[in-house]
C-alpha cells in the first residue's frame, strides 16, 4: 500500500469476518468443574450467551479504531467509534416507515462532526472517513455485509460448543425505484441505547417515566437523554409493527386475523394514543419550563436551550406516533381487500401442491446441507431448457478474434438544446419597478393618500400611476404569512378609509398606503418554536 | 416418461364434440392416416420440437408453428412422430397446445439441462450460494403459485416482484427465528460445521441488496439472486416483465405452471420424501413445531398439515 495514493489505500478491506472470540482458553475449563460436568447449566449459561453477543455487537465499533491505524495516512485524530455511533444514530432517526436512510444523507450529516475532530484537515479527507466508517459498519467486504463472533456455550449434554453469532449493525434494504436505503438493525438500536435484551413497550414506558421525574426535578440533561431514548423505542416500535402488516399484506393466512393482529392493532393504538396524550403533556410542561427559565446567567440559559432542544424531540415522536397511527388505520381495510382477492376467489377444480406450505416451509428449518438436495432438485427441474451453443471452429476463430464491446459508460449524446429568446413583453420596465419602489418606500410614521402617490407618478412617467395603482392594491391585502415566514423587517399596506379616490384615470377607494414594522426578532423566535 | 396430462393433452382419437372452434374443420383428416410417414413427415415432427426449443415463440405469433400444432393434434402418428423426436432429443412433452405450444422439458440428463455450475459460477464453490439459488427459484414459484388451487387453475396468472420475493422468504425465516427464540433453541451454529447451519439463517443472514460502485444490483445479495433467477426464467418462456416496480414486476405463463405443477413440484417433493420429512399418512407430525406458538402462526392454515401425498 503506498501512502501516496490518495483514496484507494483507505478502503482497507475490513476482515471477511469480524472475529471476535470471547472462549476462555479450553484448558481452564476441566480445571473449574471437577468431575468433568459443567457447572453453569444451560439457562445460567443463556444469559451468558445474550450477554456475549450483545458485546459482540459493540465489537465492530472498537474494531474501527484498532483498525484506523492500517489506513493510508495519518487517522490516527479521528476517534472511529464516536463517529461510527453517530451514524447509526443519524440512520436510526432518519428511518422512516417505507424507507430507511440515504447514504449521502448520513455522509452529509455526520460530516459535521467529523471536521470538529479534525478541523485542519481537508473536507476530502472528512468525507472519506465517514464513507469509510459507514462502509465498515454495512461491512461491504463481506458476502453477507454482516458481522460474526464466535463464542462458546455449553449444550445440554455439558459438551463445550463454539458457535458463530451473526448480526448486522446498518443494513441496506432496497427502496422505492430501485434505490437502496440503510436501516440501523435491532442489534444497532439495542447496542445504541444500551438497554440489551428488553421488551420494546415496557422499556418505552419506563423511559417516559423516568422522562417526567426528571423535569419535574428539573434536570433537563437527563431528560434530553431520556427523551432520546423514547424516540428511538418509538422507531424500533414502529418497525416492528411494519413488518407486521407487511405479512398481512403477502398472505392472509399467515397472519392470525382473528385474535393476534386485531389484538396487537388495538394495543398498538392504544398504545399511539396513550403517548399522544403523554407527550403533549410532556410538550407543555417543558414549553413552560422553557419559558419560565430565564436567561439570566449561563447556566439557565444552558437550560433554556436544552429545554428547547427536548420540545424539537417530542415533536418528533409525536410527527412518528401520527404516522403509525394512519399505517394502523389502513391496516383493517388492506385486511378486508386482500381477503375478497385471496380467499373469495371461485374454488379451483382440483387442488394441487402447496408449493409453500409442502415445500418451502419444511425446507427452511432443515440443516443447509439436506435443504440443498431439495432446492437442488427444484432447479434442475423448474428452470426451463437452455439450447447448447453448436459451434464450428471456423465462426469459433472470428468469435474470439473479435474485439469485445466496449461498455459505454455516459449512455447517449445529449441532443443540444435548441433554444428560443422569448420576446421581453412585460407591461412595465425594470426602471419603472425600480421608480415605482423607490415612491412606494414610504417612512413608517408617514402614510400616505394613494390620490398623492399618483399624481407624483404621473409627473415623472405617464404609465407609471398604473403600477404603482397595481401596487397599492395588492397592498390592500398584504402578503403578512411569507413575510413572517421570511423575517421581513417590514411591510407596505394599504387600508380603505371610505374616501373615494379622484383621479382622471382610477377609481374607487382613495386608499391610505403605508410601511408597517415588524418585528423580526420575534418572529423568528416564534418560527423555530412552531418548526 | 412423458407425463402429460389428460384433461391439458389434445387426445389423439378425433374428438368432434370438443366443438373447438379455433382448430377449424379438418376437412383432410380422414385422409391422410392411412399413407405412410415419411421422412418429410418426421422433418416437420423435428420442426415442431424445435419450435417447442424456442420458448418464448407464441404459437399464436407464428403460422407455420400453429399449422404444426393443429397436425399434431389431428394425425395420432404424427403426434407419436413428434413425442419420439422430443424423447430421442432428451425431452418431456409436458403439454401441446395453443396456449402453451409445444410445451417440453429436459429430461435430468438432456444435454438441454440447466446446471447450476453453469447457471452461477459462485455456486459451484459455496455451498451457501448453491443454495440460495436453488432456494430463489423455489421461492419465485410459491410466490407465483401461493395456494395449491393457483397451480392447479389453468387459466391463473402469478405475479410476482423480486423484492416482494425477497420479503416473502425473508418473513418465514423471521418467523422460523421467532420460534426458536421462544423455544429457547441456540440457533448460532456450530463454528466449523456449515453444512449444518439451518437453511433459514443462511438466507436471514445475506443481505437484501447493497450499494455497488456502477449502480447495478449486487450480485450476491438475496435480491440480486432473486433477480437472476427471473431473468433466467424470462429467458426460458416462463415469465414475462411487466413493469420495473419493487425491483422489477413480473407475471407467469403457462409454460411456467406447467413445468412447476409437473416436473419440479413433484421432484422436489420426491427428494423432500427421501430426507424422511414429510409425513405422507397424516398431518399432524414432526413438521409442526409446536402447536401452541400460536402469534403470528403460518403453520395453521398455510397448507400444513399434509393431506395425503
């Protein structure tokens, strides 16, 4: 590898298998048990293999940083780990209930941090390591694009035996039009969160809990952290509940409509609603914490703004709760359409093989090995003919001598674009905009009689009263939402005061045209706090 | 060996009260079945076979190969002409008809077999590959065919999508690992027994699909297996591309049902027999693992138990 090339070196490929073996040294065992009979039965010895695999999980992390050091160049500023948990928590936030995360996106958004570590370097170098660590977290050199530990149990019988754990950390799921987008595994999010081994709905009640113990205390550190952790169980509930209705919608029958899922869809919106009610609770009382902490010294202001960065939280999971609630909804009327296609259809003449239930279904827990022989036989019966190639030696010379085709890489020649001027016929000029304005940009104390304003258009360009006419009148109703959400610092208006307007070309209404303030600073503060 | 069926098979004794339409009078039929074959005749019986090689030729497209057709069907001896043909080539006429032409299969050791060594050079090295191919084309016919009358129905159209696949299998692998985790069961294999690992966590375990560097589809993920083996199948007359949604949609044909319902469906099951698991007498066996998992419980209604064989 030399350390002049300046991309490829990085891509250091990430060993096929992580192997991280926690086996104690198989000498020491016999030792330990006596009379050859293992002390630790296999339930003490479960916990034991949970606990081994969720270390195992946290394995590839470290590995990063061990790793860092073989790349191309000087790495060694980057701390791999942190960036590698900030990207699984950026693909877990980003994960949505149809697609996951965008590759680019995750790169954008972790590049942030990255440049913190290392502010000096260049932005390249910044993009590199986050493609790197995200390519090592999917773990793209392997065939699997996943991790394997091996650790050791002892199985019912007190034998010591070895196995592979496999798991994936961030895994590529295919999206709509053919995209693929990345999705943090329930290996990642347990790791993330670190609550190893835990049911999904209690662990999200218990969070919440401890949520309002701790603002009710006051300590909003804490309460950031716990409102985190609220937001991913959400996640993890969420997809859950996708995969779920993804089954309803493949097969009926292979979902128990009767109790199972009109049950789960139940608790689930009881659930939804449960955490609505919660959290805008929740949305309330740290609104008012916010505003009631004044900014007086430092710390309260350090409080003000994690408080506000604890509202931007909740307004998520609340955005999330209301997305799993519509999928909830759409879940009894997919059940009642794919029941009218799949079971009312005409009975058949005869029935024939199942080919899941007689088939795949018996197949799948088999050992690989014997599974093979029935796939095997499956193939070489069900994939058609293919007619042998005959070829004579003669056509077999010009066939290899023939250069082959070159791949085209740009696809066609863009046509150019044949482009027609389009001919300038706006009723008024730039200039006379420009005058127009300049009449119209009135003090804020000073409003003025539209009846004046025209008459001094009138005297510096005859068709200049016709816009600025225009003008007033669309200032009648002035556009005050996309001046709010631009942060104008002010804004012409015009009001009708019953004074009917004299004027050789108008008429109507001799409207009173003026500037209004506003108030940009608060309006900004009121934008971020509805956003 | 020829193992056509007689309800699909246009039986060689003249049968006027059918009251096809389609064939036509056959005004010469009388005729001709007393002259002699001659080797114009098994030139045109040749001919036929190889029409039936091209699967992707419609008869309906095609004069000279529905002319052929209606021969077969009217002169018994050129019907038997053509099965010897078929069967000296190392063929299986599953079917003759409009709808599915000459419909022929290669028998195990024809020289038009499909091998897997050819089909994927990977799966000739790893067993897992070897697998996971075998298993895409297993998984694309149930999902064409999801219920036994689907295979059986002559006039039903599968359709199927290669992600939709993907997730299919994906599921009852996700199912198979929930019942073993409420089983208690150490699925995490023995470290150096491959063979041994169940069948479900070798597809569990490969990813769905992955970024690659041109924008193609990665070629060892489950999607991207899943989509050579469509290619192949459209390749051999058995699917047809009808949009490219969810990785590419696609719908059967009647070639395909056949070759299913009578070549693979049944060969597979054979070997399935010969591993001694599935119970042929009554269903409530050994492949029931555990009757009371009953959230989320496919067993129940999804063709298990066995009727009988």
């Amino acid at each position: 590898m030399s350390r002049s090339a300046p991309f490829r070196p990085l891509s250091v490929p990430a060993p096929t298998l992580c192997d991280v073996t926690f086996s104690a040294p198989g000498a020491a065992a016999p030792q330990l048990n006596g009379h050859g009979r293992p002390a630790p039965g296999p339930a003490a010895d479960e916990g034991l293999a949970r606990r081994l695999r969720a270390l195992a999980c946290t394995a590839p992390l470290h590995d990063l940083d061990a790793r860092k050091a073989n790349l191309a160049g000087e790495y060694g500023v980057y701390a791999m780990a942190e960036v590698a948990l900030a990207v699984i928590d950026l693909v877990t936030l980003n994960m949505d209930f149809d697609t996951g995360a965008d590759h680019e996106e995750i790169v954008a958004k972790v590049l942030p941090r990255i440049a913190a570590q290392a502010p000096d370097r260049p932005a390249a170098e910044h993009e590199r390591v986050a493609r790197w660590v995200l390519e090592n977290l999917i773990n793209v050199g392997s065939v699997d694009r996943g991790f394997r530990a091996v650790y050791g149990t002892f199985d019912t019988d007190g034998a010591y035996v070895r196995r592979d754990y496999d798991f994936k950390l961030v895994e590529e799921v295919p999206g709509a039009g053919g995209t693929v987008y990345l999705r943090a595994t329930d290996e990642a999010v347990n790791v993330l969160v670190g609550a190893l081994d835990t049911d999904v709905t209690s662990a999200q009640i218990a969070a919440e809990v401890k949520l309002e113990v701790l603002i009710s205390r006051g300590r909003l550190a804490d309460a950031q952290l716990a409102a985190e952790q609220a937001r991913y169980r959400t996640v993890q509930y969420a997809e859950t509940l996708r995969k779920t209705l993804e089954a309803t919608r493949r097969n009926v029958r292979s979902v128990d409509w009767l109790r199972t899922v009109p049950d789960m869809i139940n608790e689930a919106l009881d659930h939804v609603a449960d955490r609505y009610r919660h959290e805008n609770a929740i949305l309330t009382n740290i609104r008012k914490a916010r505003d009631e902490a004044e900014a007086v010294d430092a710390r309260t202001g350090e409080h003000k703004r994690r408080a506000a960065e604890l509202v931007d939280i909740v307004k998520d999971c609340i955005r999330r709760h209301t997305q799993l609630q519509s999928r909830l909804l759409e879940a009894g009327p997919l059940f009642r359409a794919e029941q009218d296609r799949q079971a009312f259809a005409a009975p058949a003449a005869r029935t024939g093989l199942d080919l899941y239930g007689q088939l795949v279904a018996p197949v799948l827990p088999l050992p690989v090995e014997q599974a093979t022989r029935v796939t095997d036989a499956f193939f070489a019966r069900g994939t058609g003919l293919r007619t042998p190639a005959a070829v004579r030696v003669a056509d077999l010379v010009e066939v290899l001598l023939t250069p082959p085709v070159e791949r085209e890489h740009l696809g066609a020649e863009m046509p150019e674009p044949d482009l027609v001027a389009t001919p300038d016929d706006s009723r008024f000029s730039e200039a006379q905009l420009d005058a127009a304005t300049a009449l119209l940009a009135l003090p804020a104390d000073a409003p003025r009689r539209l009846s004046g304003l025209l008459a001094e258009a009138r005297r510096e360009d005859p068709e200049l009263p016709y816009l600025v006419a225009l003008l007033a009148v669309h200032a009648a109703s002035p556009p005050v939402g996309t001046a709010y959400r631009q942060g104008e610092q002010q804004l012409l208006f015009a009001v009708d005061d019953g004074t009917e307007l004299i004027d050789p070309e108008f008429g109507g209404a001799d409207l009173i045209v003026g500037t209004a303030l506003l108030d940009a600073a608060g309006m900004a503060a009121d934008r971020s706090e509805v956003a | 060996m020829t193992q056509y069926d007689a309800d699909e098979v246009p039986q060689p004794d003249p049968a006027p009260d059918t009251g096809e339409t389609a064939w036509g009078a056959p005004a010469d039929a009388p005729e001709t079945p007393p002259a002699a074959l001659t080797p114009a005749d098994a030139a045109d019986a040749a001919r036929l076979v190889s029409f039936g090689l091209q699967p992707k030729l419609l008869p309906a497209r095609d004069v000279e190969y529905a002319d052929l057709l209606r021969r077969y069907r009217d002169e018994p001896a050129f019907a038997r002409l053509a099965d010897a043909v078929a069967g000296g080539l190392g063929l299986v006429v599953l079917e003759v008809s409009t709808r599915a032409g000459m419909a022929v299969a290669a028998a195990e050791d024809s020289v038009f077999a499909v091998r897997m060594g050819d089909y994927a050079r990977r799966a000739s090295a790893d067993s897992a590959d070897r697998f996971l191919h075998g298993l895409a084309h297993l998984a694309i016919a149930a999902m064409s065919f999801p219920r036994p009358e689907d295979l059986a129905d002559d006039g039903y159209i599968g359709r199927i999508t290669v992600n939709g696949v993907d997730a299919f299998v994906r599921q009852a692998c996700r199912r198979l690992e929930e019942r073993a985790e409420q089983d208690g069961e150490n699925t995490d294999p023995v470290t150096d027994a491959p063979g041994l690992e169940s069948a479900w966590r070798v597809y569990a375990r490969r990813s769905a699909t992955g970024a690659t560097k041109d924008a193609r589809r990665l070629a060892g993920s489950t999607t991207g297996i899943i989509a050579k083996a469509v290619t192949f199948l459209v390749d051999s007359g058995f699917l047809q591309r009808t949009g490219d949604d969810a990785g590419g949609a696609y719908r059967t044909t009647a070639r395909y049902q056949l070759q299913v319902r009578d070549m693979a469906g049944t060969a597979a099951m054979a070997e399935l027999l010969e591993l001694g698991i599935v119970p042929v007498s009554d269903g409530s066996a050994s492949l029931l693992p555990g009757e009371e998992t009953d959230d989320l419980d496919l067993v129940a209604e999804a063709g298990l138990p066995f009727h009988s064989g």
